[in-house]
C-alpha cells in the first residue's frame, strides 16, 4: 500500500476534476487546510520523535540534523521559484502555454521523490503524504485540463509525477547507497514538510479572520494524525 496509495491520489485528484468539475475554491481551501494540519501532525507526531531517538544511532549530534532541517526548508522554497507554490496549492502559470512545464515537472518530482523517502520506515506516513498530494494532484489536473498544453503531455506529467513517491520509498528501502545517509535525507524531509504545512495553514488564515470551518477542519486533522 506504501507504494499504490500516492499513485491512486494522483489518480483519483485527476478523476475527481473530471467527473465534478471542481469551482468551489472553498471546498479546495479547506481540504488545503486539513491536508496541511494532517501534515504538519504526523511529522510531528511520527517523524521527530524518531528522527531524535537517542536509540537512533547516527553518529551526527542533534544539532546537525537541525541543520539538516533548516536544509529541508530552505530546499522547498528554491524549488517553489520554479513549481510556482503547487505544493500547497497555488498555480500561477501560463495557462495559454503549450510546451511542456518542465521546471514544474521537475520541482515538483523531485519534492515527490524525496518525501517518498520516509514512508520506507513510517508506514502512516504515507496517509499524510496522500492527504497532501490528493489536493495538490486536482490542483494540477484543473490545471492541465484548462490549459492549451495536448492531453498527452497531460498524461505523461502526472503519470511521472505519480510514480515519483513510490520511487523514493523503494529507493530508500533498497538502495545501499542511500542508508548510510537515511537520517539526514529523513530531516531533510521533515523541514520540506514543516515548510509545506505551515505556509498551507498561514494561508488558511486570510487577512487574519476567524473561520470557523477552517479552523474545525484543522482541529480534524490533527485529531486524526493524533490517534492513528
């Protein structure tokens, strides 16, 4: 399941533009919200207790893997100069534009390949990655669908975009060459998350205005990472 479920978010994110034509941005803000919430919950809940487990044998101190959080964060907004915000839900591309996005496909597979890389060793993280990528993924189609860019090109984007996930979490569980490096490439992933959750959840604040289903349906999601 490690592996089908990020497939199937995408699948189902492109379905659901499909079929429901989505308009409602509110309905997109508050699954943005929750994902983000459900996010930031399991990092924290799952991730750093292990990333900091003194039983956790990595010869760095806690303070370079900090460093290697900070890296984490500082990585996600390099690459959101080229995805443009897709991670947490924004889209401010050409949409008259035929040639394929290849700055988006890569930033955002490369995103894709490294939180994959987790999942190896946290099996319910995958649900948070889920949550996470099914908004982004209808964000994309939306996109796609809506753009002069051939169906195609479409296809092979989030196809590939896809497969990238379950690649990272085989990688990571297969490769001798990335073990050594696992708890680094781990917090690394953990500050992308922190980036990507909490920029979702400031922005579910607009102008600073108490939203009441926003705020239940972060509560939902932390409530949910909480007692999985």
């Amino acid at each position: 399941m490690n592996y089908i479920l990020p497939i199937l978010a995408v699948i189902a994110g492109y379905l659901f533009v499909l079929v429901f034509t989505p308009k409602n941005k509110e309905f997109i803000k508050l699954f943005l919200a929750f994902s983000g919430a459900f996010l930031l919950s399991v990092t924290i809940f799952e991730l750093l207790p292990h990333l900091f487990d003194s039983h956790d044998h990595r010869h760095e101190p806690d303070k370079v893997i900090g460093l290697w959080i900070m890296a984490g964060i500082l990585l996600q907004i390099f690459l959101e100069f080229f995805s443009k915000g897709a991670e947490h839900g924004h889209m401010h591309l050409d949409k008259e534009a035929n040639r394929f996005p290849w700055p988006l496909f890569l930033s955002l597979s490369l995103h894709a390949f490294l939180e994959g890389f987790p999942i190896s060793g946290h099996n319910h993280l995958v649900y948070g990655v889920v949550v996470h990528k099914l908004p982004v993924a209808i964000i994309l189609s939306a996109f796609f669908i809506h753009s002069n860019i051939s169906k195609g090109k479409t296809a092979v984007f989030l196809v590939l975009f896809a497969m990238m996930t379950p690649l990272g979490t085989y990688t990571a569980a297969h490769s001798d060459l990335i073990q050594p490096y696992y708890r680094e490439i781990q917090a690394l992933v953990v500050g992308i998350f922190f980036h990507i959750a909490t920029v979702i959840l400031f922005e579910s604040s607009e102008g600073h205005k108490f939203n009441i289903n926003k705020l239940a349906v972060i509560v939902l999601g932390i409530s949910i990472a909480f007692f999985m």
